[in-house]
C-alpha cells in the first residue's frame, strides 16, 4: 500500500469506548461533526455520512473494510458519485489507543487521488477533530449552541 | 497547549511544519536534505513537534513518515473563535430577557 496523504492524531481525555461510539453512533456524530455516520457496522457492509437535517443528503459513502471494536475501524471513502470507481476511492483508518486517563485517536486517510475531495478532507478532518475532542471532554461544541437557540424559540 | 507555543517559537521548526504542509509522509533523511544543519539537529526538533503532537507519524514498512498534524492549533484556535460564539449567543439570550422585561413593563403600563 502508498504511504497516506495524511495522518492525523488527537488526545481527548475520554476512555477509548466513548471515543469508539462517537465515530459509528449517529446521534453522536450529528452533534459534533453535523453528519449522521450509518451502518450496521459488519465487514463489507455499506456505511454513509449523511447531512443533518430533513434531506438526508448523504455527502460520503463507502464500505466497512476492517472492524474491531473498539480500537481499529478501515472504511473506503468516495463521494456519491464515486461510486464504484476504484481511482475516486480512497480509504480511512481510525486507531484509537489508551494512553492512561486519555485516548489516542489517528486518523489515517490514502489513495486520495481526487484533487477536490483531498483539498476538502485536509480542511475537514482537523475541524472534525477538535470539535469531536472538545464535544467528548466537556459535552459542548454545537450542542450548546443549539440548545440555547432552542431556549429562545420556546 | 504551552508545549505547542514552544515548538512552534523556533523559526526551524515552523521551517519543518511548512515543509511538511507542502509535502507530507517525509522521512527524517528527506526533510535533513533541505536544512542547514545537521540531521541530529533535525531530528531533535521533530521529536519536540512529535511531543507537542504537531507532528503525526506514519510506520510504512521500516521507515518512519512525518506529517503535518494541525489539530492542536486547530483547538488553539476554537478557545478563542469559540469564545466570539459564546459571545453571540450571550447577546441572543440577553436580547430575549431584554424583550421579556420590555414585554413585563409594557403590561404594567
């Protein structure tokens, strides 16, 4: 295999199942990364990230390639439609690490051979990163902007 | 966080950081190559970005590949734009008991 175009790491001081949960829960990841992550989560099966709210577009899809909770998850990786087109495909590694009180994640992504989607994922993924880390270690990030939108409309 | 302001306080390390943005997946002997200094000098200032988790690592058989990790400095950045959103917010709430008061005086007149 290449070496990756990019490789990301996080400390968040959560234990590696939260972590875990917030990559493959979509109610989680709707809270901090504005994109419903689905599947069943077995080996070969479909999995997709679809847009919050009432269209459900899904922006990435791709298939579960590797699977072991809660440490290690490879998925390919291909906007809709790349479907099918092996050069259009590129594929995603998580790692996730105890490292004492805290978890180390790793973001692996390569074979990103489409220009337009490696210039979005290398200013998505630090995004999504931090605000996962910040989402996990004190409950906020979007989620308290939301809720106090929602005070004031009630 | 103080970690990432030390590394980032020497010019050849930010030297490395921007080498690495143009080029990630480099190895310690690729990124000597361009610096003028020696490789243990190299060397030593990405163990210290590899500490302040600047620098992510990649094994690829027996070599060692460095990247660009901006994470951290992404963090650095929500602390403070994070703060402006708090700020707004704020202001939505204060607009609200504004308009509560405003609504409660205009019953008692």
């Amino acid at each position: 295999m290449s070496a990756p175009e990019f490789v990301y790491t996080v400390y968040i001081a959560a234990p590696v199942e939260r972590v875990w949960n917030a990559l493959v829960d979509g109610d989680v990841t709707r809270k901090y990364w504005g994109h419903e992550n689905r599947s069943d989560w077995k080996p070969g099966s479909r999995w997709e990230h679809v847009r919050a709210g009432p269209d459900g577009v899904v922006d990435i899809a791709g298939r579960v390639i590797e699977i072991d909770p809660p440490r290690r998850l490879v998925t390919s990786w291909h906007s809709p439609d790349g479907e099918g087109d092996p050069a259009r495909t590129s594929q995603v590694t998580y790692e996730i690490t105890a490292m004492g009180e805290e978890s180390k994640l790793v973001v692996t992504h390569s074979d990103l051979n489409e220009p337009g989607m490696r210039a979005g994922v290398s200013q998505g993924w630090p995004l999504v990163l931090s605000s996962l880390k910040s989402f996990l270690e004190s409950g906020k990030g979007l989620a308290a902007l939301d809720r106090k939108v929602k005070e004031l409309s009630d | 966080m103080e970690e990432v302001f030390r590394a980032l306080a020497d010019p050849s390390r930010r030297l490395l950081l921007d080498r690495l943005f143009a080029a990630g997946g480099q190895t310690l002997g690729q990124l000597a190559a361009g610096m003028p200094m020696t490789r243990q000098a190299v060397a030593k200032h990405l163990a210290i970005l590899e500490a302040a988790n600047l620098v992510s690592v990649h094994w690829q058989g027996r070599e060692k590949l460095h990247y660009l990790n901006p994470v951290p400095i992404g963090e650095i950045v929500k602390r403070w734009v994070g703060k402006f959103e708090d700020a707004r917010v704020e202001a939505l709430t204060d607009l609200k008991s504004h308009a509560e008061t405003k609504e409660k005086r205009n019953v008692r007149t």
